[in-house]
C-alpha cells in the first residue's frame, strides 16, 4: 500500500520546514512510512 496523498503531503510539508529550521544534511525515515508502505491511521 502506498502513501495517500495527504499523508504523502503532509509528510512533505514536515521536511521542508525540518530543512528551513534546521539545514540537516539528511532525514533518515524508517518504519512503513520510509518504506512506502504506509497504512491509513
């Protein structure tokens, strides 16, 4: 199953203010999410 699209934008929306704030190098993800498999909750 993959992401849904508000939960793929949301997601998106995370790391873009995580790279405004912080300027990482990288963001790591792990779990469902991190392997596009995320399910609904």
């Amino acid at each position: 199953m993959r992401i849904n699209t508000s939960s793929n934008e949301e997601l998106q929306d995370i790391v873009n203010r995580l790279v405004r704030g912080l300027h990482p190098e990288r963001i790591y993800l792990f779990g469902s999410h991190a392997h596009g498999q995320a399910g609904k909750g």
